[in-house]
C-alpha cells in the first residue's frame, strides 16, 4: 500500500513563495503527473515530498505515517532524475546493484534482483557496459532499474524524458506506462509537457505559480477545465478563450458583429455566477468549431496550418482575437478569406472574467 | 528536547537544503566543524605570530626560556636591520652617554648606543628588497604575458606537436634549480650577465613559463569556445576577440598564476645566492647572510622575514576575490 498524502504543504525561499499551501491526496497504485510551466512549483514539490528539499510548512504523510522530516534514505521512496545521475565509474550491473548493497542485502539477493529488472526494461545485453557509452534511452532505463531494484512504495520522477529525443520520448513514454501498470506501484511524474501528462497519468495535477489550479483525470482536465489557466493549457493548441458580453441570451463578441446563442440550460447558472455584471468569456476547443456556410459566427483566414492528417486554420475574428479552428485535410482554404462556423454547444465553455474560474451548469444526470 | 523526525525543527524553513541538514545533530556538527577549522587557522598562524613578536623583542627576551609572551616592545630588531654598526670605542663611550642623557642622538642611533654600538650608515636590506620587487615583479609579469599568449595558442590552434611541446615544457618544473645552476654560472659569465637585474628577470621569466603556460592552459580551456565564435561570425578579428572577449573571462586564472608565479620568483634562493653578488642581489640570500655576522641577530632576521613578506601578503591580499576560484586549476568541469 503507497498512499500519499500532502496536508497544506508549502515551501517559501526567503521571500518568494515556491509552494503556496497544497492539499492532495495520492492513492494507491496511481499514476499522478504534476503538470505546469517552469517555475510553478512542480519540481519542488516532488522534491519536498522525497526529502531533498524542506517544507516551509504541513505535513507530507505515507500509509498515514508522517515523512515530513524523515531522511530522503528512510521514507521507502525511489527517485528518477532528469539527468539520470547514473554513477559514471560504475558499470551498468554496479550501478543497479548499487541501492540493494547500500542497505547491506545479501548477495544473492542482489544478483536475483538485479536479474529480474534487467529483463522487466530489456537492458540486460547492457550490464557490463559503462553508463557514459549508452544512448540517453538506455542512460533512462538503466536510471528506472536503479529504481525499481529496490521496491520501494513509492517512485517519484522528475521529468524524465526531458533530456530524450523527440521519438524516444514517445516511446519511452509507453515504456514507463507499462512498467507502472506492470509493478501496480504508486508514481508521481513531474512534466511540463501536457501530451505526456495526458497520455501517461491517471489523475494530472495542474499547477501554476506556486498554486494547484486543478486535480483531475485527463477527461476532467480536458473537458472541464476549472479556470482559465488549464483550459489555455491543456490541449495544442490550447482552448480558444474570447472576451465577450452577453446580452439577451446571446454573447456579444467585439469586433464584426458576432453572436452566439447560449444554450437555455445555461442562462440561469451564468447569469447567477456573474451577477449582474455582463462580461463573460466563452471558450471552445478548436475540434468543436466546424465550418458551415451556414454557419453563426464569422471570420477571415489568417493562416493555415497544415499537421497532414488534419489542418489548424487561424481565424481571424476580430482585431484582437484569433481562433484555432482544426478541419478536415482535405479542406483547402485561402488566405484572407472569409468563413462562417459553427460551435458544438454542448462542448462550449464559459469562465468569469474576474474570478477567472469555470462556470459550471449542474449536469443532468442520465 | 523536541523529537525532529516527528516535529522538525520548529520554524518554517526557508532555505534551500534537504531534510537531514536541519536537525539538531547537524547543526551541532557544522558548529564544531567551523570550530575545528578556526583551531587550525589559528596553529597555522603560529610561527607567523611568533616571528612578528620576535621582531620587536629585545635579545634578551628572544632566547629566554620559557619564551615569554608579554614583554616590552623594543625597535632593536629593526634598528639592527636597517642599519650597518660598528662597536663604540671605549674611549668614545663617555661622549655618547653624555650625548644621549642630553637627547642629542635619535632614536635610531639611541637604541644601538644601548646594544654598544654606534651608526656608521644604511645596511644594503633596503635594496635588496628592491631588487627583489623588480626582479619578482617584471618577471612574473613577462612570464605571465607570455604564457598567457603561449596557452591560448595551446588552447585554440592546432599547433604540430602540441603534445610533445607541452610534455616537454612541463618537463622544465621537474628539475631541481640546483641542478642547472653551475651550467647557468658559465653561461652567464659569457653573456656578462652575471650580477645583472637583466639577467635574473631573464632567468626567472623562463623558469616560470612553464607554470604559467600550463596553469593558464587549463584555464583558457574551461572558457567555452562559443564566445569566441560568435564574436569572429560578428566580424571581430583573433586579436580583438582573445582582447574582449577572453581575457576578461581569464581575469580569475591570470590572477591565480600570477600569484604563484610572484611567489615562485620572490622566494628563490638557489639561483639569487649563486648568479649574483653585490648589484642585483635579491632579499633572500641576504636575509639568512645576516645570520652569520657577529652573533645570531634573532630580532633582526625576524624583522627582516617580516618586511620580506609584506608586500606579497599585500598583493595575495588584492587579489584574494579572483583566487578563490581559480584554487580548482580550471580542473572542475560542468
């Protein structure tokens, strides 16, 4: 059993408040990625949470123990670094066996278990090798066997294929998943990548300037962004976000006379959450935007973005907003011209200026 | 005594560090480690306390047992140093107490009167140590020059042999001084470079290259070669690019080997004793020549190893920011 749990844990530097307080609850077996931009507190909370860096203040507790203040080398945790930090002098065998003989296990012990991790990440045509010969993904999976070795409670790892190429990332990131479905152990991974958050994790916690915006699984996170932040975050391109007015039950975009007409069962939550003021922001996921001739909402091409197997158009719909709007390949448009779309209403979202927080209708439940 | 795996340290804190770093035990640790390191700054120190005391200590004082620590402060030391001495006659010895009671005689001449003698005119200390900060100076500056330009070429260019080159310019330092100095004599004669400041800067110039090149060498090294070629896309040429771009970042290394350089030429022994004699003779020889005359003149010898240090405490001292990282020979890599 692995479960962690952060009580209102922070970490300030001085002045400078890395971790504002955090509540979050880690179960058993999970895979939870902590999500966010450089500098939102991700990395240190993970490194908190190992034992590498102090809390400033709550309680980090494993299996309902308290860890907080216990050394990094007593809390039954492994930790995967970005660099890997694999002992160069060491052949890839030693570098393996090094955490088991760390803790005095006999030898036979050692060579059993070095064996069956060898054959879990498929490296055992590398053990006598040194790690400064090996390739970044096999440097990775000697790092992950370091840390399997031991069977801990828990493995905490530090964006580990940031170093990687861009195809062995993806890879590597199917391999990872495996593994964690393979060894059922609980696993928190740091990334900024939100692709490989929403490919790998469970649950993905999403931070943002010291803050947690939003803990959820990728269908939540996606779906049903709590703010702002997460809706512009997740996704590539993220949601498109418009400022916009409502008016009569229809949001009044700026510029050329835009209007979209607000679903019925929504008027009455909006118009609760913004009481009274009228400022609303609307936001839609480019998939959720198709071309019609007959189409709401207008706009002309400002570029055209070709992935291959669909196209991103930038829709110019006003000065000051342009929209991202995916269409099928086969779609040729020019530059400059004008288009008609449409929104999927049942996937459109609103957020409050102000509070910069979802808006959320209660759901029917069917 | 509050228990910390449970309740950590008590304060919120605020620093970088990792859990074991602020529990009680370490603290305590890092407390007495700093003591430890102060004890042994402070025996370190020692002879060089004791040499300063010595040098304002009477003679009597000096060879007392046990040494005494407090004691009145006397300028004999000096006076002996700075000056040549001759022993007053018994037949002037009258005069000179009548000179003194009446305070006609200066301090300089009242204190030799007190050891019996009398002033007959400045000792040639003074220019010896000159003669040692020319002599030092322009050789370290020469040899760091020039090894500073010999490195960077070592550094950047693709130099035939470079490896056999630098083998053998490392092979000069492992050779005793002594051992070449007969050789040197004869060469030295026959150039009439014998006894000349020319000469011995020459000398010294050459010995300390070979420090220099490979000290700055492995400086020069660590720079990254990016800047130089951004700066040579930008239409700088070598000479501009090695003056703005590295020497600004060499500063640390140039300050390191010029320091061990300086300290290298400024205490030689071996080749001062033997290539000179009256004109360019440097500080050390003459320093332990005073050891002979007449009696140990303990008081003397230490102020004069106290002048002799000086001024190479003094540029250390300028110079301790750039050193402190330039102590790792440019060995540490990222």
């Amino acid at each position: 059993m692995a479960e962690i749990e952060l009580k209102k844990v922070e970490k300030q530097f001085g002045d400078f408040h890395a971790v504002k307080p955090l509540d979050l609850k880690i179960n058993d077996g999970e895979f939870i990625v902590l999500l966010g931009p450089s500098g939102c507190g991700k990395t240190t909370t993970l490194r908190m949470i190992s034992g590498l860096e102090t809390v400033s203040g709550g309680d980090i507790l494993l299996d309902e123990r308290k860890i907080t203040w216990l050394h990094p080398s007593e809390r039954d945790i492994a930790f995967v670094f970005q660099l890997y930090a694999l002992y160069p002098h060491l052949s890839v065998r030693q570098n393996i066996a090094f955490p088991l003989q760390a803790e005095g296990e006999s030898r036979d012990l050692i060579n059993k278990r070095v064996d069956e991790v060898v054959d879990v990440l498929r490296i055992r045509h590398l053990l006598n090798a040194r790690p400064g010969k090996l390739s970044g993904g096999d440097q990775q999976r000697v790092a992950l066997a370091r840390a399997l070795v031991r069977r801990p409670k828990a493995f905490l790892m530090d964006e580990p294929l940031g170093a990687l190429d861009a195809d062995f990332r993806e890879s590597m990131r199917a391999e990872i998943k495996q593994l964690h479905i393979d060894q059922h152990a609980t696993t928190v991974y740091v990334t900024h990548d939100q692709i490989e958050a929403m490919a790998m994790g469970d649950r993905i916690v999403v931070m943002s300037e010291a803050v947690l915006q939003q803990a959820g699984s990728p269908e939540e996170v996606y779906y049903k962004p709590a703010n702002l932040f997460v809706a512009n975050f997740i996704g590539s391109p993220g949601m498109n976000l418009i400022n916009g007015k409502i008016s009569e039950g229809k949001v009044v975009m700026p510029g050329i006379d835009n209007r979209y007409t607000i679903p019925n069962d929504w008027l009455d939550p909006l118009h609760e959450d913004l009481n009274g003021s009228t400022d609303l922001i609307i936001g839609f996921r480019p998939e959720c935007a198709h071309l019609s001739t007959e189409g709401d909402l207008v706009g002309t091409v400002y570029a055209v973005d070709l992935h291959g197997a669909y196209t991103m158009l930038h829709i110019n719909m006003n000065e000051h907003d342009i929209v991202h709007i995916r269409e099928d390949r086969m779609v040729k448009h020019a530059l400059g011209e004008n288009v008609r779309f449409n929104l999927d209403k049942d996937m459109v979202r609103y957020f409050n200026p102000k509070t910069e927080n979802a808006i959320y209708r209660r759901e029917v439940v069917q | 005594m509050s228990n910390f795996r449970e309740d950590g340290p008590g304060y919120p804190v605020t620093e970088a560090t990792r859990v074991d770093k602020v529990s009680p035990e370490s603290r305590i640790l890092g407390k007495m480690r700093a003591l430890i390191v102060a004890i042994i700054a402070i025996v370190m120190l020692i002879p060089v306390f004791v040499m300063i005391m010595t040098s304002f200590k009477a003679r009597s004082d000096i060879v007392s047992v046990p040494p005494t620590v407090v004691f009145k402060p006397s300028l004999e030391g000096f006076v002996f140093l700075f000056t040549e001495r001759a022993v007053v006659a018994k037949a002037r010895q009258a005069d000179f107490k009548a000179a003194a009671e009446t305070g006609e005689l200066n301090i300089i001449e009242r204190v030799a009167f007190e050891a019996g003698q009398e002033v007959t005119g400045p000792s040639d200390y003074v220019t010896r140590l000159k003669n040692s900060l020319i002599i030092a100076g322009l050789s370290t500056i020469f040899s760091v020059s020039l090894g500073l330009f010999a490195a960077y070429a070592f550094s950047r260019f693709d130099v035939l042999g470079k490896d056999d080159l630098l083998f053998f310019i490392l092979s000069t330092r492992m050779l005793p001084a002594v051992v070449v100095t007969i050789p040197l004599f004869l060469m030295f004669r026959q150039l009439n470079l014998n006894d000349t400041h020319i000469g011995m800067v020459l000398l010294y110039t050459v010995f300390n290259l070979s420090l220099a090149t490979w000290l700055l060498k492995g400086f020069i090294d660590e720079i990254p070669i990016e800047y130089e070629e951004a700066a040579l896309v930008d239409g700088y040429s070598r000479w501009q690019t090695f003056h703005k771009i590295v020497l600004p970042q060499a500063v640390t290394g140039i300050a390191a080997t010029t320091v061990f350089c300086l300290i290298f030429a400024w205490n030689e022994y071996a080749f001062a004793l033997m290539l000179t004699s009256e004109n360019a003779r440097t500080a050390p020889p003459s320093i332990a020549t005073m050891l002979g005359r007449g009696g140990i003149e303990w008081s003397a010898i230490a102020a004069g190893s106290l002048g002799f240090l000086i001024p190479v405490v003094i540029v250390v001292f300028a110079l301790r920011n750039y050193l402190l990282r330039g102590v790792t020979f440019g060995a540490v890599r990222k």
